[in-house]
C-alpha cells in the first residue's frame, strides 16, 4: 500500500564556526588593508624567493613607484648599491633561521634618482604550524629629515668650536702681544746700550794718535788714555756680554710664544693623527700665560715617557685651554685684588690603556648646588661678557663624543677643584650599521 511512497533524507552540517571564521579573517584583511593604505611607513611582504607580493601605496607617495613597477623588478633594485650586499646578508640570516628580525638603516632610491636614508625592519613570516618560514614583512620609515638635521647639527657644533677657539684667540691676542712687547722691549734697550757702549768704543780708538818714534807720551796718547778712563771700560767689559746674553734669552722667548701661538691656532684635522700632548699642553700654557700669570703660578708635571695619543690636536687644546682659563677666573675671583696669588697644576701620566690629563686649581670650588650643571651648554656663573658657557660643554662633547672618553671633576669648596679627563691610547674601530 506503501510502494508509492517517496522518502527524502534531509543532511545538517553545522557551519556557524566556518562563517564566522571566514568574517573574522574578511574583517582582518579590512584592517590590514586600511592600516596599510594610510600608514606613512613603506609596508611591503615578501614570499620565499624575495619577490614583492604587497606593497603599501606609501611606496608611491614616498618613492615615485607604482605597485605594479615594484612588483615587475627585483627588490634589490631600489636599494642604493653600496647597501645591497648588506642587506642580502640580513635577509639570508632570517630565512635560515639565524634571527627572527633584523634592524637597519638603508638608502632607498627614488625613481626621480635622488636617495633617502630609512630605518627598515625585517621580520619573518612563519607558515601556520610556526616551524617554516614563508616569507619577510618590511617596514620602512623615511629618517632622511632627521639625518639631514642630524648633520646640521654636527656642523653646526663644528662651526661652533672654531668660533669659540677664534674668540678664544682673540681675548688671547691683546695678551699675547703684552707677552711680545716685554722681551722685546728690553731687547731695544739692550741692543741701544750695546750701540752707545760701540760708539764710545769707536770714539776713543779714533783718538789714537799714529805711531810716532822716540819714547815718551805725547799729548795725543795722553788724550787716549783719557778716553778710556772715562768710557769706563772695566764696566764695558762686564756689562756688554750680559747684555747680549739678554737679549738673546729675549729673542728666544718672543721665538716659543709665536711658535706656541702657531702650533695652538694650527687648523684641526679631520682624521685623527698621532700627537704628543705634554708638547700640545706646553703650547697651550704659553698662549694662556697672560690669563693666569697676574693671579697665580703655573706648575707642570708632565710624564715624560707619555705615548703619542691618537687625537685631534686642536680640539684637545681647546679643551685644555678652556680647564687652564677657568682654573684662571676662580683663582682670581678667590684672590681678589689682594696681591696673592694661587696656584694651577697640569698633568699627565699613561693609566691602564688610558692618557690621563688634570688640571687643578686653588679657587674656590665648585659650589654644590650646581655641579649637576657644570657641563651643561650655556651654564655659567661668570660676569656678562666673561663667559659664554660653552667652554666646558665643549670640552665634555669634544672628549666623550669625539674621543669616546671620560672627563669628570673632584671638588672641595675653598679648596680647589681637580678636573680629570682619560683619553683611549687604542681607538676603536665603529661596526658598519
């Protein structure tokens, strides 16, 4: 009775989880894509063999190119020559799981020719089981402003420097040409006295008569002998020697304070170059000696088996001449006009790898309240017009940044101060970024 009837079979599956795993995953490719579209940062992703497979639209509006021009060419061929290889080697280290990123500045040319300079990151990219590695994400931020501000920066410190160093030459100069003047001065007096001393000479050998026959004395040679007596020539005698021994010790030293002046203002390299400091600190305490001479006395203890130092001489003399003024001004405010005088102390001496170099003073120390400050630019505690406070700003940049050492300072007040600077004797050579 029941042959005609027909059955139908009726099958459910339930997909709810693969719906809403497949609006999970449209709305992350959303996310993903609007991400991408706005950020300012180059995003690219790279499949295995290196080829670009995405590239965000900052790729146009920071480099010139189009997607479709990135992913036609290779990905080394907007990556500036002298960076490739470079970059070759970080990327194989990720892909044979040397590293899981890897950190970089690169330039990147333009498609108008031109370069910038970017921090990219590189990262891998893991197949789902996390075991294999499918390809690279490459982020890149355009940092070209910043190195370009950056080496303003450095220029201007630069200009900096030698604008102070050509100030500091000129407060020198009226001082050095007092330390000119003096030798000279009694130079001139001594060479006036030696030519007056010559004409009395001269005078009394044209008063002798010719030789005439017979003995006797005539008038004339009586006369000539009264010359001599009154030229006083036992004075002459002892006087004329001493005098020119003066005049060359004047010579001599007008000689070392314009050899020091031309040694101190000789231009700065550069490069490093080997130096000798105990001669380069010599140099600098002759120029500066007008600035301490008035208020105190100036001690050297330099160690003669000092090694040349890889340096840059000029900017080590700045430094030293900044320490050897400052020492100068708070000896002379400690002093006053009271006629006494402190004392200033250099030295040198080789530390463990290291040329040490201090200069110590008795002036009044260095307050507590504001030692944090001391190297800060433009701090300073002296008069308008007496300082700009560049001086030990420019010292600490000069031997922390430029010679990768040390200067710091002990200080007891109505004592002294000690500054203390340590110079490497072995430069380090800079890892490639």
């Amino acid at each position: 009775a029941d042959e005609g009837l027909k059955r139908v079979v009726l099958a459910h599956r339930e997909i709810t989880d693969r719906r809403r795993a497949e609006e999970r995953l449209r709305e992350s490719e959303n996310l993903f894509r609007l991400i991408t579209e706005h950020a300012a940062d180059l995003i690219a992703l790279m499949d295995g063999e290196g080829r670009r497979v995405y590239c965000s639209p900052s790729y146009f509006t920071l480099l010139g190119y189009t997607t479709e021009e990135l992913v036609a060419q290779s990905a080394l061929a907007i990556i500036h020559e002298e960076d490739r290889e470079r970059v070759v080697r970080s990327v194989q280290m990720i892909m044979d799981g040397v590293c899981e990123s890897a950190f970089m500045e690169v330039r990147l040319v333009r498609k108008d020719g031109t370069s910038g300079v970017f921090e990219s990151r590189l990262v891998a990219i893991r197949n789902g089981g996390g075991k294999g590695i499918t390809g690279l994400l490459v982020v890149s931020r355009d940092i070209s402003a910043r190195v370009a501000a950056e080496q303003e920066r450095r220029r201007m410190e630069v200009a900096l420097r030698h604008a102070q160093k050509m100030d500091s030459i000129g407060q020198l100069a009226a001082g050095i040409a007092h330390e000119i003047n003096t030798p000279i001065q009694y130079i001139g007096d001594n060479l006036r006295f030696m030519l007056g001393a010559v004409e009395e000479l001269l005078g009394a050998l044209d008063a002798l008569p010719p030789e005439v026959s017979g003995g006797g004395m005539d008038e004339g040679t009586r006369a000539f002998r009264e010359r001599l007596r009154a030229a006083d020539m036992d004075y002459l005698r002892k006087e004329l020697p001493k005098a020119a021994q003066q005049s060359l010790e004047g010579v001599a030293r007008v000689s070392k304070i314009v050899g020091a002046m031309k040694e101190f203002s000789h231009p700065g390299s550069e490069s490093r170059t080997t130096a000798d400091l105990n001669r380069a600190i010599e140099s600098t305490v002759a120029v500066s000696r007008n600035e301490w001479k008035y208020v105190a006395d100036l001690d050297l203890e330099l160690d003669p088996l000092l090694q040349p130092v890889p340096c840059y001489p000029g900017e080590i003399n700045q430094v030293v001449l900044n320490l050897i003024v400052n020492a100068a001004h708070a000896i002379g405010d400690k002093v006053g006009h009271s006629g006494q005088k402190g004392r200033i102390t250099v030295r040198t001496r080789s530390e463990a790898g290291q040329v040490v170099i201090q200069v110590e003073d008795t002036g009044p120390g260095i307050p507590e309240a504001i030692r944090h400050r001391i190297f800060d630019p433009f701090f300073t505690t002296k008069g308008v017009g007496k300082g700009t406070g560049q001086g030990l700003a420019i010292a600490h940049s000069v031997v922390v940044d430029k010679h990768g050492g040390t200067i710091g300072f002990e200080t007891e007040p109505g004592q002294g101060t000690l500054f203390t600077i340590h110079l490497p004797i072995q430069v380090e050579a800079k890892e490639s970024p």
